[in-house]
C-alpha cells in the first residue's frame, strides 16, 4: 500500500519534471533568442546548465550526503531551490542575471536523479523497474506536453510577457518539490555513502571497474555526439535563413510531436529494457538516433522536421530509461548511488561542453555537417557497447 502511494506522489513529480524539462530544453532557449537577442555564449550557457550540474554531482552528493533530511526531504529542498531561481530569472533585468539564475536552477534540479536511483533500486524489483519508471517518464511527458501547447501559443499571442512562462515553470517545481516531500520510504533513511567511507573513496572505487569505465567511454562518445545538435534544433527550425517557423510551430514539432513519440513508445521501452540484454538495448536506441538525427538536420521542410522529430522523441523514451537506470544492470548492490554519481558527472561534462562544440560547428560547416559528425560519433559507440555483449556481468545481472 505504502508503494503504491509512493508510485502516486512520483507521478505528480513526473508531471512538474516534465513542464521543466520542456521549460528549459525548448522554451528559455526560445526566450533568449527572441526576447533577448542572446549571443551564442549566454545560449549555450543555458543549454548546458542543467549538464554543469550533472558534472557537479560528486560535490553536491557529498554535501548532501552529510544532512540528517531524508532522501525525499533533500530531493524536496533541491526543487524548492529550483522553484526560487527560475522565479529570480523572471524578474531580472540583464541577460546575465537572468542565464546565471536559470543556470543555477538547473543545477539544482540536476541533484534529483541521483538522490532517487537509490530510492528505486529498493522500491522496485529489479524485473519491474524499467516498466514502473517508464510510468513516471510519461507522466513527465503528458506535463511536458500540455505545457508545451499552453506556452507555445500564449509566446504567439501580441503582447505575450516571456515572464509568465517562467512563473508556470517555477509553479511546476513547487508542486514536485510538495509531492516529493510527502513521499515516505525505508530508503529514505540511507545515505548512499557508507560512513567509514571518504568522499574520494566513494568515486574511486566506481573507477577502478574496468568494464564501468569502458561502457563509460561508449557513453561518453555517444552523449557528445548526441548533445551537440539538442540546443541547434530549436536554431534550425527558428533562424530566418533556415526553416523560420512560428514559435507555435516550432512547440508543435519540438515538443508535442517529440513527446507525443516518446510517451507513446515508453511503456513498450520499458518492458524491453527489463527482458533484453542491455547492450542490445543501447545499440538499438543508437542506430535509431542515427537516423532520426540525419532526417531532422537535413529535412528542407516542415514534414521532414516531423518526421525526424517523432524518431527523436520514440528513441528518447527508451533512451531515458537507458541513461537513469543501466547502472543497476553493473552497479554492486547498495553502490547504485556511487556509480550513479559517476556517470552523471561525465554526463554533465560532455552536456557542458557539447553545446558550444555544436555551435561551433556549425559556423563552420553548417547543419548538415554537425548532424554528420554526430551521426558518426554515435556509431563508434556502438562498437564499444558492441565489445562488451559477452561480458558474464550484464547476462542477467539484477536488473
């Protein structure tokens, strides 16, 4: 009984991450560019705030480790946190302020993902929890969804005050933080971190696994490759000497068309990710990303653009689920929070700097090249997980 309240309190959590995440993957990029005239730095600031955090995760977990709150309490505060700079980011009156604050709150909400793996890996067994938190991913993808329409057309109405949309994002981050914080679990009371066990001990020991850190480099290559187009799909579709479509339009095929993909493929992702070697998994959500990438990037029209999008957001779904849990597939028991940190960490350093190698690129050799050279990227990697098929640790390994 007690799960099931807690699945019902993750689902509202589900629903306020997902305004967010549509928030600050499409919607504060758009405002820079359209309200602010923001230069390439301050945008791919903004794209890359929520991987800054990522990359600060072994820091912040050490932090956090070190308060007597809860698990659900600490993952309550970092929202909260969030809920507060996004409102700071509203009412400020340079583009400075307004990135540093937007920046900041991605940090904090970069800090959640970690706190609940340990959470999951005790809730749910481990031949359900693909499918259990597939369920949370939709309900992140319905809020994301029905913000997404709701923000879109109120930016295209005369007049629209860029501001409101940062108010729906901070209202969406109290109510998680509110669910959050009502949750209750045994797990709740563990830290993650044995305490006769250092800081440096605890981000040694993940590194000293030779197969972590050979699927590590995979992942690496992959997440750059990957990355470097996310922030150039809203320029693609906006930029007057490109597509040039309305900011309606653009919602449409970013938002509703990516999530409606991945909401309606993620339960079938999940039920995948629990009978399948994992391996297999990842090189399937790899080759589908390749080709969805190459059609997005090089598509001159509006149908096109969709139809990259809706392979985007379907492979998104079980890529999501891949990226939060695959190191319960590796992980020692009780070490999911170790390794967890350690791969969001290199998350956060790839997703930094990707977005500035994207825009980089692509002054030089133009949107059809990026999407090459990520393409490319994202096949190498697939020769890396590849390698690692027969490893007796991911043939059956807890889920």
């Amino acid at each position: 009984m007690k799960n099931q309240f807690f699945v019902r309190l993750d689902l509202v959590r589900g629903l306020g991450q997902g305004v967010l995440e549509t928030g600050f993957s499409v919607f504060i990029i758009l405002i820079a560019i359209r309200f602010w005239d923001a230069p390439d730095s301050y945008k791919a600031a903004l794209s890359g705030g929520g991987s800054l955090g990522l990359m600060l995760t072994p820091i912040a977990s050490a932090v956090i480790s070190r308060n007597s709150l809860s698990l659900s309490k600490k993952c309550a505060s970092l929202l909260a946190s969030s809920a507060i700079f996004i409102f700071a980011a509203s009412i400020s009156s340079t583009i400075l302020l307004f990135t540093l604050f937007l920046v900041m709150a991605q940090i904090c909400l970069s800090q959640v993902p970690s706190l609940m793996i340990q959470i999951y890996s005790v809730v749910y067994d481990s031949h359900e929890r693909g499918k259990k938190i597939s369920l949370n991913l939709i309900a992140s993808t319905i809020g994301g969804l029905f913000s997404s329409f709701v923000f879109g057309t109120y930016l295209d109405t005369g007049g629209a005050d860029y501001r409101a949309v940062l108010w729906g994002m901070s209202v969406a981050a109290l109510i998680s933080s509110f669910s959050v914080f009502k949750m209750n679990h045994e797990s709740n009371s563990r830290s993650g971190i044995p305490g006769s066990e250092t800081v440096l001990q605890s981000i040694r020991n993940p590194l000293q696994d030779f197969l972590f850190l050979k699927i590590l480099l995979a992942w690496m290559i992959l997440g750059f490759g990957a990355i470097m187009t996310f922030p150039l799909r809203v320029e693609y579709l906006s930029r007057e000497d490109q597509l040039n479509l309305s900011n309606q339009e653009i919602a449409l095929i970013t938002v509703v068309i990516f999530f409606g993909a991945k909401v309606m493929s993620m339960y079938m992702w999940g039920k995948l990710f629990d009978r399948m070697h994992f391996m297999k998994f990842r090189i399937l959500l790899n080759i589908q990303m390749i080709v969805a990438i190459l059609i997005y990037f090089n598509s001159p029209s509006l149908l096109g653009v969709m139809i990259g999008s809706l392979l985007a957001g379907s492979v998104m779904g079980g890529a999501n689920l891949a990226w939060n849990l695959w190191v319960t597939k590796l992980a020692p028991e009780g070490r999911e929070k170790d390794y967890m940190s350690v791969h969001m960490a290199l998350t956060g350093i790839r997703g930094t700097a990707a977005p500035f190698a994207g825009y980089a690129l692509e002054g030089i050799i133009g949107f059809t090249g990026v999407s090459l050279v990520s393409a490319t990227m994202i096949f190498l990697s697939c020769i890396l997980f590849a390698s690692t098929l027969k490893e007796p640790r991911l043939l059956g390994k807890r889920g």
